[in-house]
C-alpha cells in the first residue's frame, strides 16, 4: 500500500532499551524489517533468522528492528536490559532491539498503528494476532509488506533483495 513520502514511516520515533529516543527518519533510505519480538514464544528461535537477515543484507541497507511486546500470552515479561540480554546471549543478536512496545489496543505504539493500517493481515484485520508479526518497509517507505508470525525470516530473502535493488 502506498503512503505519504513526506511522514510516511519516518514520522515516527520510539524508545530504545535504555529509554533514550531513536527517530525513524534516520533510517531513510533503508529497508525496514520491523518485528514485534517475545523472548519465550514458539517463535522466539526466529531472532536467529533475523539475526541472519541483518548480517547478510545489513551492508546493502537492510535496518532489522525488534519491538518487545508482552500482549500475547505475558510471553515478554523481563525488563528492557533482561530482554537485551536474553537476545544477545541466546541468539547473539547484534540489531537493534528497542524498548518494549504494546502493538494493539489503546496504549499501541502509533507506529504499529501505521504500519498495520498501511498492510492489513488475513481478511482486512489491522490487529497484530501474535508474537513475531514482521513488516517489510521500501527503502523510499512507500511500500509495507506484512508477514506471519509463522513466514520465517529466511523466506523473506527474495523480497528484501528485490527492495534493496530498487533505488
């Protein structure tokens, strides 16, 4: 789906583990993977493959962005340092993963408010349904594709060298 070029994704900021403001705008002309992440999910092990996408395509411009989340099943329950830890000591996860997020209801971050409208999942639903949704964002932000928690990193390869082609 197309958005504005002027705001787009870029309007927005959010808090690093550390409380301090990162603003999306310096990631223009980057390719975003933006997850929502939970450190003891069925899906946790996929910080592997997303820790693979930032090392393989990271020099081409891929930015891969992890958001905590603890709305589905308290699966993210430990503090913003005990995630850091827990991702770069089990997954040796070295891309940002920022300060935890709610990614539905009334207290959800607006950038998942932006990013869910911009790419609706099964049947027009704008709701993240659980841990490990992933949105693909254009290095221009024009385009949002939205993957499954169940569509591993791996298989998003084609899509993100095909966006880190296009200028």
């Amino acid at each position: 789906m197309s958005t504005n070029k002027e705001t787009g994704i870029y309007q927005f900021s959010a808090f690093d583990a550390k409380g301090k403001s990162v603003d999306l705008k310096q990631f223009k002309g980057k390719v975003l993977l933006i997850a929502n992440t939970a450190s003891d999910c069925g899906f946790t092990p996929q910080y592997k493959g997303l820790q693979v996408l930032h090392e393989q395509f990271g020099q081409e411009g891929l930015v891969v962005l992890g958001f905590p989340c603890n709305q589905f099943g308290g699966q993210e329950p430990g503090s913003d340092k005990e995630i850091q830890s827990f991702c770069e000591l089990n997954y040796g996860v070295t891309f940002p993963v920022l300060g935890k997020v709610d990614v539905n209801g009334g207290n959800r971050h607006p950038l998942f408010g932006f990013l869910t409208e911009a790419a609706p999942g099964l049947l027009g639903s704008e709701a993240i349904k659980w841990n490990f949704t992933k949105f693909l964002v254009s290095r221009d932000g024009t385009e949002v594709k939205r993957f499954a928690p169940q569509d591993s990193p791996e298989s998003m390869s084609k899509l993100i060298t095909k966006w880190l082609a296009e200028s």
